[in-house]
C-alpha cells in the first residue's frame, strides 16, 4: 500500500517523466496526473506535496493550461517548475511577462536564500534553462530565493501558501545540483520519508491486478516496445498463463 505520494501535474513538459523519476530516485513515490484534476481527488490521496511541470505554452495565453486554483488551499508544499512556476505565480498574484531577453541553456544562478529549498547549497551554481517568459512583479506575498543576470525571480517562495516555484529545471542533468534541490524539497519542505522503493510498486501492481482479473483471462496487445512489455510482464507476473499475449 503506497503511504505517500507526490502528484506531478503535466502541463506538456518533455521532461514529465524524468520528474517523476528524479521523485523516485529518492525513494518517494510519485505519480503523473492532467493539469487540470480536481484538487477534490488529489485531497483523497496520501499526498505529501505537488509538482507543477514545464510546458510550452504561455501562461497568459487564453487557451494554457491551468490547474485547479483550490490545489494551494489542500496544505501540501507545491513546487512550480518553469512554465509551473510562472502559473503557479500568476494564480497567486503576480505579474508574468514576456522576458527583455530568453534564456536557454546554461545559466549561472545566485542563490540569495538558503532556508529551505537551496539548503546546503553553494552561493552560485549552474541551472539548465529553457524559457521565453518569466515572472516581472511577483508582488508582495513572494520572497526572492534566487536569480540569475537576466532573471531576478529565478527561484521564489510564497509567504503563506507554501509555494515554491524555479524558472530552470532541476530534473535535467544539466543542473548539477538538481538532485540536492529536488531532495531539499521532498524531505526537508514536504517531509517525506523516502520508504519507498520501486519494488513496493511492482508488489502492489501485482496484487491489484489479481484482484481486479479474478479467475479470467487477459489479452494484452504487446508491440515489443518498452511499454507494452513492461505491462505484458506485470500481468503475467500476476496471473501467468491466464494472460494471452498478441
């Protein structure tokens, strides 16, 4: 049974699933959902705190995608990422904007806070960023937690409603200390104990899907890619030769 959990809302990120395996590298489970779920059915998990991904689109366009305004009320730390900083930074008030000059690549960041999310951490280190917007006022509910020579607001962190939010992207590789963040973030912010393992999900899968097949069969239409195989081995894993394959 999973005790915990971190919820990765996707907003169209390239980098969704490697988020969620940076949460899992740190024994924590996590689990990807639609930007827009309900804060109502994440409340019901055994949530110890939210992810907002990257995306391509601009979060003052008409049609970008949000996310339930009610999920920064649920209690549980939220970290925006990129494009989820910028969301999450307008839903509470501040001002996004076009930035005077993009950034892409590497970027040298200045921390100015180390309380919590840059605990530990050096005063300048290297960020991978990928980002034409950035957020221009943050107004007076943010505190400055980092910047970097063409983005003052680089790292932020709200005052009441624990939000967290970095304009670069910590679950690349080229960020070095995106490890360290991402682990200052799920147990030192979120509290996490870092108890699961990958195998925990494997144990689990493997009951629920006998519960749910029971004594009939299963077909699985199996490509030979890496996902179909993964699915065609958890289920015959669970139920052997009551599974056919095609």
């Amino acid at each position: 049974m999973i005790r915990e959990m971190v919820a990765i809302l996707d907003f169209g990120s390239q980098y969704i699933q490697l988020i969620a395996r940076r949460v899992r590298e740190h024994n924590v489970y996590s689990r990807i959902f639609a930007a827009h779920t309900p804060a109502a059915e994440l409340a019901k998990l055994p949530l110890k705190g939210i992810i907002l991904s990257g995306g391509p689109a601009s979060v003052y366009e008409a049609k970008a995608p949000r996310c339930d305004e009610r999920l920064f009320d649920l209690g549980v730390p939220t970290l925006g990422i990129c494009y989820g900083m910028q969301l999450g930074c307008q839903m509470l008030g501040a001002q996004v904007n076009p930035a005077q000059r993009r950034e892409y690549g590497r970027a040298g960041l200045t921390i100015l806070d180390k309380s919590d999310l840059f605990a530990t951490m050096p005063d300048d280190t290297l960020v991978w960023a990928s980002h034409g917007d950035q957020v221009a006022n943050p107004g007076p509910g943010f505190i400055q937690l980092a910047r970097t020579k063409t983005c003052p607001w680089a790292a932020v962190r709200h005052a009441e409603k624990r939000f967290y939010g970095v304009q670069f992207h910590p679950e690349v590789s080229h960020t070095p200390k995106g490890p360290e963040i991402l682990r200052n973030f799920l147990y030192d912010i979120c509290g996490c104990s870092g108890d699961w393992k990958m195998s925990d999900f494997v144990a689990e899968a493997v009951r629920d899907i006998r519960r749910r097949v029971g004594d009939a069969r299963v077909i699985c239409g199996l490509s030979g890619g890496v996902d179909s195989s993964v699915v065609a081995s958890l289920i015959h894993k669970a139920i052997g030769d009551q599974l056919v394959c095609i």
